[in-house]
C-alpha cells in the first residue's frame, strides 16, 4: 500500500485503532525503504519527508503514530538507508513484544470476574479478553456500541466469534450496563501527565465506574504517551465530520462531533501496559525510565484546547 492511499485510509476509519495505523505507517515507509525502486537513498529522502508530513496529518490524536515516526527518522540528515530498515525491525518487535506483553499482564485481572466492561474498540483489550476466556476464565463482556460509527459492534463480533459471552448495549444504556460488571477495560488513544484520551464517552463510563467502585483498567502501549504534554503542551481532540452523526441535518441545528475525550485519570485504577501494571502517574514514570528517548520527542508549538 501506498503512503497515500493509506492515508486515505486513516481518513476515511478503513485503517483504524491507534496501534493499526501506527503498524499500518511503518508497515509502509518498510516496503519504501526495501523496494529497491530508487537509485540512492539520497534521492529518497524528500519523498520520505514529504510522506511522514502526510502521515502526521491524518489524524491529530495519534501520539502513538508520531512517536513511532519520531523514532525513524531521528537524526534523518545523517542516518542512512540501514539505519532506517533497523530501527523498522526494531519498532515491528516492539509491536510484537508489546502486544504478548499486554496480554500476559492484562489476564490475570479477570480471575474471578463475572462481568467485564468496554466500550469501542481496542484490538488490545480484545485480545485481552479472548485470552482469559481461552485459558478457562469464564465471564461475560458487556460492551457498548459506540456511536456514530458503531465500532462497539466489531468488539462484539470478535469476541462473539471467539466464544466469549457478549451482551451489546446501546450508548445511552451505559451505565446500566458498568453497574453490573466488576471491572471495565478500555483501550486509549494517547495519554499525558494527568489525562488518558480515548473514544468519546469513555469519561462517563469511568465516572460511572468510580462511583460504583468498579476498577478501570486501560490497555495500552506505552509509546501512546504524548511526549509533548510534558511540556505543557495539550494533545489536540480529533473533531469529524457532522454528517457522521446526522446526514442532512435541518437547517439551523449545530452537530459537534468529537471523536475522543479526555479521562481524568484519577478515574483510572491502571494502565496495563507492555511494562507491566501501573497507577497512571507511575506509569508516566516507567514509561520514561524505559524510553528515555520519548521525551526528547517532546517539543512541538502548542496545540488548541479541547474538551
């Protein structure tokens, strides 16, 4: 696939989840760097240049993305072609060990649960929830739709497939759906010092969740922190199109159309992240000890406050 073409793709939610399009990006400069279809590196560099802006631009809230390109093309000016196909392989591992990683420290948060709560989708917490259903744990997931493109309903699908009990909600069902579960598992799309951002509507359901005492659990990797909001910088919130919400909507009615928000993340018991299982602010901490690469990522001009 062309660079173009995936982001068109991006754009248009083929290629969707934080961690699809960031493999999907890599996936993508990889078969450019090893197509062999050009003379020297040298004369790839503008296209590669002009391609990771493309990229950037697909979607605002996609730290994930960023860092993964941040992490190839640092240094761009001196590094060579070998370079470059190393640190592809490099980050392609990480996914790999990141995504096993995850689910070996998510599991264990099952053992004993009834019912589990999610809402959209997360490819990790899916696999998550498949993995302690296929090692025997037996509950039921209660998910909610996720309007206005209903990717709640792919969650179901695949876990239904997978043999794991689903009963599927209606957004406005939400909180009837939480209070009968005893943990909540959701996905995120970038996290900062004191915010977790995920699919619009996630901030209910763990308000909803801590009030009832029902643990929240995000499942992540690590490089979804934004390295900029250590800065001070805020992550910007992807606003969509209305006619997502309602095509051809009478004159005169004003559509806002987030796709995410943020979580305060003192709602949040968590992050099960491929470094194991940590309070957030801990988490920022490990994360950092780990990568301390990520923070050198961390200067950009500031970004539009969202909700």
């Amino acid at each position: 696939m062309t660079i173009a073409q995936l982001v068109r793709d991006i754009k248009a939610l083929k290629v969707q989840g934080a961690e699809h399009v960031a493999l999907s990006a890599v996936q993508a400069i990889n078969h450019m760097l090893s197509s062999g279809r050009v003379s020297s590196f040298a004369s790839l560099r503008q296209r590669l240049l002009a391609d990771r802006k493309l990229l950037e631009a697909a979607r605002p809230t996609e730290p994930f993305l960023r860092n993964v390109l941040s992490y190839i093309f640092h240094g761009f000016e001196e590094t060579t072609l070998e370079e470059m196909q190393a640190r592809v392989r490099s980050i392609i591992l990480h996914f790999s060990r990141g995504d096993q990683r995850i689910v070996a420290y998510g599991v264990p948060l099952l053992r004993g649960k009834e019912a589990a709560y999610t809402h959209c989708h997360s490819s990790t917490v899916v696999a998550v929830l498949k993995a302690a259903h296929a090692q025997g744990m037996r509950f039921t997931v209660r998910n909610t739709e996720t309007r206005p493109l209903y990717q709640g309903r792919t969650t179901a699908a695949e876990l239904a497939a997978a043999g794991v009990p689903v009963i599927h909600f209606v957004d406005s069902a939400m909180r009837y759906a939480l209070k009968q579960c005893d943990i909540a598992l959701l996905g995120c799309d970038a996290i900062t010092p004191t915010k977790i951002i995920n699919k619009i509507g996630s901030e209910l359901a763990c308000e909803v969740a801590h009030r009832r005492r029902i643990p929240v659990y995000i499942c992540t990797n690590s490089w979804k922190l934004d390295p900029h909001t250590l800065f001070g910088y805020d992550e910007e919130i992807e606003r969509r199109s209305s006619e997502e919400v309602w095509s051809a909507a009478p004159k005169g009615i004003k559509i806002d159309n987030y796709a995410f928000e943020n979580i305060d993340s003192r709602l949040v018991t968590g992050i099960v992240s491929e470094l194991g299982v940590h309070p957030p602010r801990q988490f920022i901490r490990a994360a950092l000890k780990e990568y301390p690469f990520l923070k050198a990522f961390g200067k950009r001009q500031k970004s539009p406050i969202r909700p």
